[in-house]
C-alpha cells in the first residue's frame, strides 16, 4: 500500500515538475498553424522559457518587432482560465496589460502604454505621410469569441506635433494641436473618433471582414490651415480611405 502511495506521489510530482517547466516553445509549435489561421499578419518566432514565464519575438506586418514577454498566473486554471500578464517593447513603444483566454474568449485589460512616432512611421512612410509626436493610451480593453470583437473602450492622447506629407506638388508640412482618441464598439463596428474640444477631426472604423475605413471631416482642413475644399462644409467627410487589413 505505501508502495503504491509512493509511486502516485512521484507521479505527480513528475507531472507538476513537467507542467511547471514545460518549454514555452514546445507549447507554441502545437499551436501555431492555429493562430497563424486567425492572424496571417503576425508573426511570433524566438519562443523561449516557460509557459509560466518566458519570452518571444514579435511582429505584426511591417512594423517593427517587439520583446513580448509574459507571466501565466496559475489561479485561474482550475476555472478553465490563462490569466496573463503581457509586456511588448521595442523600437518606439512599449505596450502592457492583462489578459484572460478561455476556449470561447479572449479579454484584454487595463492595456496601457505608449507608442512613439518612429513607430509609426516604419509603414506610414510608404503612404506618404511621416508623423511626429506621441500617441498615449489607458484603460484599453477589449473582448473577442475568437472571431471578432465583442466589446472594446478606451482612450487615448495624441501630444501633437507636426505631420509630413508627400503630395504631387511635393513635401507638406501639417501642424496640429495635442488630440483625444476615443475607442468603442457600435454594433459590428470598431470605432475610433479622433477629436478636438469634442469637434470629430477623423473617424476610423473597423468592420467585420477586416476592412477599414478612414473618414477625414472637414474641420481636421480649419485645424491644419488648409484651404477648404470649394462647396464642403467642416462637418462632412471631405476625403473617405477604404482599405482590408485584416
């Protein structure tokens, strides 16, 4: 009988030890194809550590890479929960919050961080737009079924600065005062109001299907000290961008 009882504390003893241990990069393999499935864009590489507590490389499309590192809380595994604790730096920005994984959702909390305009700027360049400045974000949250996002609410504060475009006529250069950045989600549709004293200067929303669009009003024009478009009004959109990034 005490042979027995032996046997079955050693037992889980080894399977507590292989679970504790477990390398981060053993796990990732056997979900990859996965989440490359729900996420073509990004891309994780350099998995190292544990799944208690370790560490991977990643990128979403061309912006520059970052130090993802994290730290599973075993408390809510019981209850069928990951609880984690993320951090993501690297060129231009540094990003961390909590978040909870379950096999029907995904939620992401108190995210809070701040991404500097080289960031940017790595892709934005190619459209012809060079920025400056910073973007600050608090209290970011936002939930997914694994399909498309059930709820999100946030803000966010641009410092202002001055904005670079390239037009036909050559180099501009735009200046614009510090904005405010609301996140929420209207029915199917995850929007972003870019505002100023409340006033709407660009409205980004993001439908299901991954298609976004980007509606610059009229005012964003008076703010920047540029000529209206002959015939517009400040309220309207003057120049509407649709794109599928998703």
């Amino acid at each position: 009988m005490k042979s027995l009882l032996y046997i079955c504390i050693g037992l889980i003893s080894f399977l507590i030890f292989v679970v504790a241990f477990a390398p981060a990069s053993t796990v990732w393999s056997s979900i990859r194809e996965d989440v490359h499935k729900v996420a073509p864009d990004l891309n994780i590489y350099r998995v190292s550590g544990t799944i208690w507590n370790g560490e991977s490389e990643m990128q979403f499309r061309q912006f520059p890479a970052s130090l993802l590192t994290w730290k599973l809380s075993p408390a809510g595994l019981i209850r069928g929960i990951a609880q984690v604790q993320l951090n993501a730096a690297g060129q231009g920005h540094q990003v961390e919050g909590d978040a909870s994984f379950t096999s029907v959702a995904v939620n992401i909390n108190a995210l809070h961080g701040l991404i500097n305009s080289d960031y940017i700027n790595e892709v934005s360049e190619e459209y012809g737009y060079t920025f400056s400045g910073d973007l600050e974000f608090e209290n970011l949250s936002i939930s997914t079924d694994w399909h498309w996002i059930t709820d999100a609410k946030g803000t966010a504060n641009w410092s202002g600065g001055q904005i670079l475009i390239i037009t036909p006529d050559g180099p501009r250069y735009v200046t614009l005062p510090p904005l405010e950045g609301e996140l929420f989600k209207q029915q199917d549709q995850l929007i972003l109001n870019i505002t100023l004293e409340k006033q709407i200067l660009i409205a980004i929303t993001l439908q299901k299907g991954g298609w976004a669009k980007v509606a610059i009003k009229g005012i964003l024009f008076d703010v920047a000290d540029l000529p209206l478009p002959e015939g517009s009004k400040p309220d309207e959109t003057i120049l509407l961008i649709e794109e599928k990034i998703l």
